[in-house]
C-alpha cells in the first residue's frame, strides 16, 4: 500500500472523479491532502474519502514539500486533483517500482484518445516530462527525495524541481501504459497562475520549440482527422516514420500543452 498527496484548492469540480480513480486504481494507504483553505465544498469532498487534510496558503512548492513530510510509506504517488487515472494504473505503474528507481511517471493526457492522436499525445508527454517534470501522476520513492527542501517561493515549476533532485541518483522510469487524464478547465488557462507558469516556461527554450511544432502538427492532424483523412494515411505514416531518420527525431519534440487546448 502507498500514501497519495492531492493538492486542492476549489476543486470541486473535478475532484471527485479524481479520488474514485485514486480509490479504485491505488492501495492507498493514506489520503493526504494539502488544502489552500478552498472556499468550495473541496474540504467536505475529501472528509467523505477519510483524507487528511492539512490546510496552507502557502505556494505549490510549499504544498508540496509538506505532503513529502508527511507521508510514510516507502513509495508514495503525487496525482492532480483534476486529473482521473486510467484503469489499472497502479498495476501498470509498479512493475518499475525497483530499487534503483527513483520515480515512475505516468503520462498526462487530455482525454483518453486513440490511433494517431495517442501516439502523437504520449510522445509528446514523455517528452516535456523529460524537459521540464511533472507530478500529475507519478511515484516516487521516498529514498529518492530524502533531504530535499522545495524553495517556498516556487508556485510553478516545482515539479522540475522534484524531477531534477531526483535525477541526480536516481532513474526515472517513463511509463508509456499508465495515464492520467488530465480535465483542466478552459478558464484556468486564462488564470494568473496559469499565465505566470507560461512565463517562467518561455525561459526554457527547448519547451517554447517543442509546443509550437507540436500544436500545429497536432492542429494538422486534428483537421485531418475530422474529415476522416487520418485512418487512411495513417499506416503509410507510421510506415515512413519507421524508416525516416529525420521524422523519428521530429516525432520526439512533440509537446502536448497546446494541443491539449485545442482538442478540449
């Protein structure tokens, strides 16, 4: 069994879903969530899951860093209050639960998707996990973070923080058959948080490159794929990209931040 850490803060919308994922697909040991004294009915929600809850209004790095004290079991698991797990995800996640292992990162997906659309979405996924972290739903083990102190001031990018920290001395394992489904709500990409994040991100200039060419392959394919073009063409494709030196490494810069805003 592990401890799972939800951070919330007026999650109600979502956050429901998201704890009958975590119930149905994790042996949870103990629910932790770390609240920003949610104004919603969040904090009703979690009792209802026998959480416990600590109340901050501290930034995410904050949250976060105080769930990493409090859990106790040898491997513990970050999951997004907006994110829904797939099925199994657990089972799919712990084959990599080895010693060496610091972290195993399931992919974050808009939706569940099929066919051309989720190869484009996990290479994209795996991709910025790689470039910049993430902690929609991923376990670590404890071992991996013993010692780590997350700058309070750090709001966004607190996730790459872990991921470096970890990388150290530690493998990460990028598991391409567990997911989170991660239902962001339109108006959040417009929120001061959201634009901040976007911001500090453009510094990263890799990660700039790979969601603008992402967006408008994605873009293409989307179109494509509406006027039924992409099951046809997409064997040959796949064909091509196989054997295609110079396709295969533009396959591995896909990003899925603005694709996610375009197929919502």
């Amino acid at each position: 069994m592990i401890d799972v850490v939800i951070l919330t803060k007026n999650s109600e919308k979502t956050l429901e879903q998201s704890l009958l994922s975590i119930h149905k697909n994790v042996p949870v040991n103990k629910l932790i969530a770390i609240d920003g004294y949610s104004t919603d009915k969040t904090v009703e929600i979690l009792k209802r899951y026998n959480a416990t809850i600590i109340q901050t209004h501290g930034t995410r790095g904050f949250a976060r860093q105080i769930g990493i004290n409090t859990v106790t079991t040898d491997w513990f698991a970050f999951v997004d209050s907006d994110v829904v797990l797939c099925d199994n995800w657990f089972e799919q996640m712990k084959t990599f639960m080895l010693p060496e292992v610091g972290a195993v990162f399931g992919l974050d997906l808009p939706r569940p998707l099929s066919g051309l659309k989720l190869r484009f979405m996990q290479t994209s996924s795996a991709r910025v996990f790689k470039i910049r972290g993430g902690c929609h739903d991923i376990l670590i083990q404890k071992n991996a973070i013993s010692g780590i102190k997350i700058p309070e001031k750090l709001h966004t990018l607190e996730d790459a923080f872990i991921k470096e920290w970890i990388e150290k001395f530690w493998r990460i394992v990028v598991n391409h058959n567990a997911c989170g489904y991660h239902f962001k709500e339109r108006s959040s990409f417009l929120s001061k948080e959201n634009f901040v994040s976007t911001v500090r991100e453009f510094r990263r200039f890799r990660l700039v490159k790979d969601r603008l060419i992402f967006g408008l392959v994605f873009g293409i394919v989307s179109v494509l794929d509406n006027i039924g073009i992409v099951k046809r063409v997409e064997k040959n494709i796949c064909i091509i990209a196989g054997h295609g030196k110079q396709l295969e490494q533009f396959g591995q810069i896909f990003c899925y931040q603005i694709a996610r805003r375009m197929i919502i």
